[in-house]
C-alpha cells in the first residue's frame, strides 16, 4: 500500500492493523475461506491470501508488524564520526575536488556505515546536524570585479535571448504561417 506524499501508517494504525491480521489467523485456524475472512474482515482477499501464507510459512509471528520501516538514521556516534570524515575534506577519501556535493556524502555514508540514503535524506540529515550549503570563506584572490561588471554590463545583454514578439501563428507546425 502505498501513501500520499511520503506518509504512512502511525503506531496506533499499525497496531489496530495488526490486530484485524491476528484475526485473521483465529479464522485460518477454524477453518474459514479467505472471501468469507475479508468480507467479516473489510479487507482485500488479496491481503488474506499474503497473510495466509505468511501464517503457513512461519506461524503467527510471521503475520505480525515487522515495525516501521522508517528511514535509516545514524546514530550520534556515527554523525560524530561523519562530521569527522567531512572535516578531513573530500580528498582524503579519493575526489579530486575540494567541495563535497550531496552525493559524495551519500556514497561516503553507504561506505562508513553501510545504510543508504537518497541524495535529499542526505541533505536533510545535514541539515538537522547543522550543516548549510558550502560557501567560501573568502572570495578568491584571483577575482577581478572590474571585468565581472564589464562582463554583466556588455555581454550578458547579448548572450540573453530574447523572446519572438508575439503574433498570429499556428500550433501545427506545418504550416508556413508558424515558421
């Protein structure tokens, strides 16, 4: 089953939900016919039937809640271990460049802890950790901020496309009218 906007079952859904399967296996073991089970039941025969097997293979216990699957966290020992990885910089651990993007810490985190994260878990997870977007401490010596406003000022306004002023066309592109 799957939910809205990431959302899913809370521990008092989960558990009321875990009730109505041990329920279910009262019935399985008098006897009862999965449509006869779903229709007392409210649920889809299909989830009977996944239940059934799973009472089958490995009893009442596999009908239980495995929990919630949540999303895999680190421990304040590994985040401490983390900020101490990042710290060391990205080429301590073999990038060539000297700025950490999203997915590097995501491959750094699969490597030291073996738990996968999305590259916006990762984000999310630095950002509760207090961690922000990496910006230089200093602007560079190299900068010429002569030549960055010439640039703006005689370059951009040509390298800026400007719009087809508006008029009558076709959406057929076929048609000469719309060339």
């Amino acid at each position: 089953m799957r939910y809205a906007q990431g959302g899913g079952l809370t521990d008092a859904w989960r558990a009321v939900r875990e009730r109505v399967r041990l329920e279910a296996v009262g019935r399985f073991e008098g006897g009862a016919k999965n449509r006869e089970i779903a229709a007392e039941l409210r649920v889809s025969e299909r989830s009977v039937e996944r239940w059934r097997r799973q009472w089958r293979e490995s009893g009442e216990e596999g009908v239980r809640s495995k929990g919630s699957p949540g999303r895999p966290r680190l421990s304040s020992a590994q985040m401490a271990w983390l900020e101490r990885e990042l710290q060391r910089g990205p080429l301590a651990h073999g990038w060539v460049d000297q700025r950490w993007t999203l997915a590097q810490v995501k491959m750094l985190i699969g490597r030291l802890f073996h738990v996968g994260y999305t590259v916006e878990g990762t984000w999310r997870l630095l950002k509760r950790h207090g961690w922000s977007w990496q910006q230089p401490a200093r602007r560079a010596i190299e900068r010429d901020d002569e030549a960055v406003e010439l640039w703006k000022k005689e370059v951009w306004p040509q390298v800026i496309v400007r719009r087809r002023p508006a008029g009558p066309g076709s959406s057929v592109r076929t048609r000469p009218a719309s060339r």
